[in-house]
C-alpha cells in the first residue's frame, strides 16, 4: 500500500506550526536582548533551552528504539510521533554552536587561569579539556544522528512499498535499535556529565545519568501523549486509536517513569546525605536555600507527588484530554527541573530565576515545535504498511 496517499493536511498541526513560530520569535527576541544586558546569563539560559530540547529529540529516539525491540500498539500508534521528534535531532546539534563560543564563561574547567590554581582541576584535564569537549560532542551526535536516520529511513521505504511487508524485514530495525538502545545510555550518560555536572567540576554522582535518561523517556512518553492527544479525532488515528487501550497503556507507562525519575533522583539525595561528604553536600545544601528550597518543594509537588497521585486513576488514564494535561504539566516541570539544576551552579545575588531562564527555553522549544510539526506533517501519521501493524489491531477494531 502507498502510504502517501494517507497524508492529511491536518489542520491542527498548522496550529501546532504556528503557536511554535509564535514562541520562537518572542523567546528568541527576549534573548537576543538579554544577551547585551548579561552574556553569562544568556548562555546559561541557552544551555537550559538547550538540554530541554534535547530531550524531545533524544528521548523519543530511545523510545522509538524500543519500541521496534518490544512491538506493541502503544509504539505502533506513537511511532510517527518518536520518529518526528527524532528527526530533530540536526537542529538539537546547531543548538549546541553557541555554547561553544560560552564555554569559559559556563565552564571553569574552560579557563586557564582556573584551572591553574586548582589542584583538582589539574587531575581531570585529561578528560575536562575544550578539544575533547568537543571531541565528545561531536561523537554523540553522530550516534545519535544515524541511528534517528537509519530508522526514518528504512520507515518511509516500509511507507512507500520499498521493503517486503513481512516480519523478517523488520530485522532491520532491531539490528539498530538493539545495540543503539544500549549505546544511547552510555552517550547519554556521558553528555550528562560533560554538559550539566562539570558546571562543577568538584561534584559528582553515580547516579546522575540515569537520573537524566530517565527524565528523557519521562519527557518523551509525556510529549506522545500530548501530540496524540491533539489528534486523536484526525484520520486514521479516529479509527485506529482507542482511548481505553493506547491511552491507558501510555499513562501507565508515564506513572511508571515519574515513579523510576523519582526514586533515581531520591537515591542520589539519599546517597549523598547518607555519605556526608564534603565534595557531594553543596549539591543539595545550595539548592535548599536562598530560594531554591521553594523551587525543590515545588518540583518534590509538582514533578512528583502531583503527577503520581493523578495517575494511578484508571479513568484519567483513558481520557486523552484529561492526561495530556498531566503530560504537558511533566512538561513544564522539566523546564522547571532543568533551571533548578543547572541554576545553583552559579553564584546569585538575588531571586534565584532570571527571565531568560523562561523566554531562551521558550524560544528553543518554539523552534523545535515548528520543524516537529512540519516532520509530522510530511509523513503518514501511522505506519499502516508494517507487517504487525494488522495483526497488532486485528482484535481491537470494530
């Protein structure tokens, strides 16, 4: 079957494209002023935006990877929404120049001054050093890259009738996703490090990037939920998709990775004030006050106990409206989790968030929505041509 012939002008998606371009004009106005008022604000604000849309790309590709491993109607009608996302994942990379042209002002490590009268600094230059930086850098993207086009590609061919609809041919996408699930935690767990831990580079954690690939699949479960949502009356998802089923599945999948997110970043709280060290306390003790306390009383709230409460409702579960609600609040929660950590790292004279903290994010997130919703549009919204797409939803449809 030619897929192509399925694509809808969906006109909630030109509504998607426009409320995108709408904030990426406003949010990428306001820091462009910002930038002449505070540079070192503007690219910490940057890095923030940046992380946030890294985790719409990144994450939907692990879920897509798993999803060609696992089967299962929840992939099979998310699929086009992981791929979509994944494919954003060139201009996640662009994102991360400008941060090149920041890194002394972001990274101590970066400055030689510093590390020159730092002891400690002196024995991690072997790894924290600008070329190998971006050495890494460069490395994680390319993974991440080819995995995303490896998979879109041989999907469109399964669209347009290219490859042999049977279930052997689908070797392909395991033969990818199998290694390239592993390897994105790895990577992921590196740029963690790199991007966000070595702000201070005196601090560190075991658990930090699991903390970080858990907030990712968070973010990527809450961001199909939200999109399906949307188009949940749009053919064919008016037939294929049943609220009672794929909705259900979803926001159990999401109550799970609020519970893992949650007992990932407790265990680090746990670890450190369970050790007492002095390298690992500032982490904590820097976020509990000065005002970050009301931000992680907050984020306990609303990132946690909110979201978990809300979804151990079976019938919330299997209302799409009701729950995108819940997802989009995760949402704005990671924006929220992504400031609290990345903000302590610097020094603050006064109330801890700066608007640029709200309009760089809001800015990037816009951009990214707009090329999202235009790679959405370009393909059929579900993979009708795979071979267990009839076989998955033989027993559902009326």
């Amino acid at each position: 079957m030619d897929t192509h012939a399925l694509i809808a002008d969906v006109p909630a998606l030109k509504r998607l494209q426009k409320i995108g371009g709408i904030a990426a004009f406003w949010g990428l106005l306001a820091g462009a002023v910002g930038a002449f008022l505070d540079l070192d604000q503007f690219f910490r604000s940057w890095l923030i935006g940046f992380l946030f849309c890294l985790g719409l790309s990144v994450g939907p590709l692990a879920l897509l990877m798993l999803q060609h491993l696992s089967g299962g109607q929840w992939g099979l009608v998310g699929r086009r929404v992981f791929e979509a996302a994944s494919r954003n994942i060139p201009f996640v990379a662009l994102m991360f120049i400008p941060l090149v042209f920041g890194l002394p002002r972001l990274y101590t490590w970066a400055q030689p001054e510093a590390v020159r009268t730092d002891e400690i600094l002196q024995r991690k230059a072997l790894y924290l050093n600008v070329p190998f930086f971006l050495g890494r850098a460069v490395l994680y993207f390319a993974i991440w890259t080819l995995c995303s086009w490896l998979l879109n590609s041989w999907s469109a061919a399964q669209d347009r009738g290219e490859l042999a609809v049977h279930p052997s041919d689908t070797r392909r996408f395991r033969t990818v996703s199998a290694p390239g699930l592993l390897v994105y935690v790895f990577t992921m767990t590196f740029a963690s490090v790199d991007w966000i831990m070595s702000l201070d580079p005196h601090w560190y954690s075991t658990i930090f990037g699991l903390i970080f690939v858990a907030a990712q699949g968070l973010t990527a479960f809450a961001l199909v939920i939200s999109v399906l949502a949307l188009l949940s009356n749009v053919e064919p998802y008016a037939t294929y998709l049943i609220p009672r089923l794929h909705f259900l599945d979803l926001g159990k999948l999401l109550l799970a990775f609020v519970m893992l997110w949650a007992y990932f970043s407790f265990s680090q709280l746990l670890i450190v004030w369970a050790g007492n060290l002095p390298e690992e306390i500032p982490f904590f003790a820097n976020r509990f006050r000065g005002g970050w306390q009301y931000m992680s009383l907050a984020i306990l709230f609303g990132h946690f106990a909110l979201p978990f409460a809300l979804l151990l409702s079976r019938d919330l579960k299997r209302r799409p409206h009701l729950l995108a609600q819940v997802a989009i609040g995760i949402l704005v929660m990671r924006v929220i989790d992504l400031i609290w950590t990345v903000e302590p790292m610097f020094p603050h004279r006064r109330f801890p968030i700066h608007w640029m903290d709200i309009a760089l994010p809001v800015g990037l997130a816009g951009i990214w929505l707009f090329l999202f919703a235009r790679n959405l549009r370009s393909r059929p919204l579900l993979p009708l041509n795979d071979p267990f797409f009839k076989e998955a939803f033989a027993h559902d449809l009326p």
